[in-house]
C-alpha cells in the first residue's frame, strides 16, 4: 500500500464555492488515465449542482460530500431526495421513502465505503427507508453505474466509470433492481428490408404526417416534444415527470446542438403523437477540452456546431403517447422517423453509426424496433437498490 493510501479517511458535507469545486475537480483527476473517459464542461457540471441553476432542486434537495486522507481530497458522492420521485407509485421504482445516490468517485474500496456511510445515514436522517442509485441527481441526467462497454468512449449524455466501482458498490450490499441498455447500429448502409416495407407503407398512408421540428419555434417545439415524453414515458420504471421549468432548462442545454433534420415529429390525423431526438456526438471534441472551453476551444466548438461532421449519432430521447404503444401504428411511426433521420443524417453530417439509448432492459416494444434495424447493446447501465435499515 502506497504512503498516501494511509491514514485515516474523514467525510465533509460539501459547504462552499471551494468545496463545490473540490467535488467537480476531483472526477477529473480520477479519470484523467481512462482514455475513454469524456470531460464534461466544468461549468455545466457546477450548474448540475447548482439551486437556481437547476431547475430540479425547485422539487429536490441534496447534499455533496468530499472524503479526505491526509488533507487530499480522495472520494465524493451525492445522496438526494426527489419530492416528486416520493409520489410515484412503488411498482414504478421509486415512490415513497426511495432516497438517491449518485455522482461516486472514489480511489480506492475503503473510501467508496465511507462514503456510502455518510449518504446512506444522510437519506436516513431525512427519514428515507430505501437508498436507489447512481442518479446524476435527477433520472434524466446520467443514470445508471456503467457495467458493460468501457472501451470505447460514450457519446452525448451518456455516463462512464471505472470498472472498478460495480464491485464497490455491490460490496455496500446493493443489489441490481433496473439494466438501461445502449445500443449501437449501422446506418449508412440503410436497414433491413422489413423496415423498408413498413416505412413504405406508412408513406402510403394518408394519416401519418412525420415532420421536421421548427427551429424558429424552438420554445414551442420543445414544450409539445417533451409534453410528449411526459405522457409517453408516464408508465416506465423509474419515471419521474419533467416540470415546466425543467422543460425550459433542457430545451436551453439542447438548443446549441439541436438540428432540425435531426429531430422528427409525427402526426397522426393533424394530430402530434410521436417524436424522436438525435444528437450530433459533441463528445468527440469535448474528449480533448479538459472541461473547459478557454482559450480556444469555444471557437473550435462554433465552428463544429455550424455544420457538425459525427461519424456516431446518438438518439436520446424517442417515444410515442400512450394511447398509440404496443400498436402497429406505433412502431410504423417509429421506423419512419428512424429512416427519415438516418437518411438525412448519412447525407448531410457524415454518420455511419447510432447509438440508441437509454432503454429499459424490460421495454419490449423499443427492444423490438432495436432488434429489427440490427442494433447491438455496446453498453449496459445499473440501476441499484439496497433497504435502509
């Protein structure tokens, strides 16, 4: 065991500007050897963590902690409580008495350790029986420990840790209770040909209308989009509503890399009942920025995001209403959407590959549509649970 190794290991909540950027810097002193670890942006890592920045700490409430030895900073985690996760039903993951955890790096085992400590007895404190976790604070940050897929690095919005950490956190008695898979395709070759019969004959239907999104109309686009997903998602493991404010904040992270022929919306009898979102993967130049978009590195990001070239995309975000799922009009809609982007997008940005995901290891009907364009899981993501007693 090496010198800085010893001694003994005392936990801080997470108080000031200091400690908060002690938090952020941390998880890149620790991933700096993972050649596929991507650097978020520091600032928009600060904004995660920030009430008044984040529109979800109007509905949550966290508390950050540092682990120290020897005066080095060596570990932190987050554990959280979501009020609006307290009233889902149980059957749906989470519900009352379900507390968060996420955000976890660690050096080694026994800091990983203390840490659980202090944000299981933290979840305790404010009376929660169950501890759910990783959550980058919120279900629709990062969710999820990776398990499977460290390789490669991930593209847009998709988490990485060490692999270390599964046996960590396992070792903490938690148990898998949800897999968000990700899946990969090629695309620049087009898809099989069942989904060109089915796509065709949608184009031969007078009630389906699969429009481009409105880039002029973006506060609206993205209010009818993610209203949606509310609906379309309302059933789904772990789901927990976006509010009207979170609505706004996610639509002004995504305006900058948002393209109007990447995202498709469609209309069955005038009406919108089904969208899909696609991301150029901003990743591959994030890979090299160390955080930071100083001194020039916003001017390299300008001049990608006028026309980006990604050889990867990734779909984050697709779903259908509710009362349209489990239908054949459903996965019609789907592949078309699927093809119209996949066209557009071998065209005009250069992609040969997309990623698709998160899904639920359970969700039949997206892992249907997976299985019919030929897509493969490149990446698996735990979800855990462990009673508090």
């Amino acid at each position: 065991m090496t010198a800085h190794n010893e001694g003994p290991i005392t936990i801080h909540p997470v108080k000031g500007k200091a400690d908060k950027r002690e938090f952020v810097e941390l998880a890149f002193r620790l991933n700096r050897g993972d050649p596929a670890w991507v650097p978020p942006l520091k600032g928009e890592a600060f904004d995660l963590l920030t009430p008044g920045k984040n529109p979800w700490f109007e509905h949550g409430r966290a508390q950050l902690f540092l682990a120290r030895r020897n005066g080095r900073t060596v570990g932190r985690i987050s554990a959280h409580i979501d009020d609006l996760a307290l009233q889902q039903p149980v059957e749906q993951g989470m519900g009352p008495g379900t507390g968060n955890w996420g955000l976890l790096e660690a050096e080694d085992a026994e800091v990983a350790h203390a840490l659980f400590v202090a944000a299981e007895d933290w979840l305790r404190g404010q009376g929660m029986h169950r501890s759910l976790g990783p959550l980058s604070i919120s279900i629709w940050d990062e969710p999820g420990l990776l398990i499977q897929g460290f390789e490669t690095p991930p593209t847009i919005m998709l988490g990485h840790n060490s692999p270390l950490y599964r046996g960590w956190v396992e070792a903490e008695g938690y148990k898998p209770a949800k897999q968000l898979l990700n899946y990969g395709v090629e695309v620049r070759d087009g898809f099989p040909p069942l989904v060109n019969r089915i796509v065709a004959a949608g184009e031969k239907n007078p009630r389906i209308r699969i429009r481009k999104v409105d880039k002029k109309k973006f506060d609206a686009e993205a209010q009818l989009i993610l209203g949606i997903l509310n609906d379309a998602w309302s059933d789904n493991w772990g789901f927990v509503p976006l509010t009207d404010s979170e609505i706004a904040f996610v639509g002004k992270k995504l305006k900058d890399i948002v393209f109007e022929d990447l995202i498709r919306v469609a209309e069955l009898d005038g009406q919108p009942v089904a969208f899909m979102i696609v991301l150029p993967n901003i990743n591959q130049l994030l890979i090299d920025m160390d955080g930071s978009l100083l001194p020039f590195n916003w001017a390299r990001l300008l001049w990608w995001l006028r026309k980006p070239k990604s050889k990867r995309l990734r779909v984050p975000l697709m779903g259908v209403v509710k009362s349209l799922q489990n239908s054949r009009m459903a996965s019609t809609l789907a592949f078309m959407m699927i093809e119209y982007i996949r066209r557009d997008a071998v065209r005009d940005y250069g992609v040969e590959e997309g990623d698709i995901g998160w899904v639920l290891d359970d969700n039949q009907g997206m892992n249907a549509v997976a299985d019919a364009i030929n897509a493969t899981v490149n990446r698996v993501y735990q979800i855990y649970d462990k009673p508090l007693a």
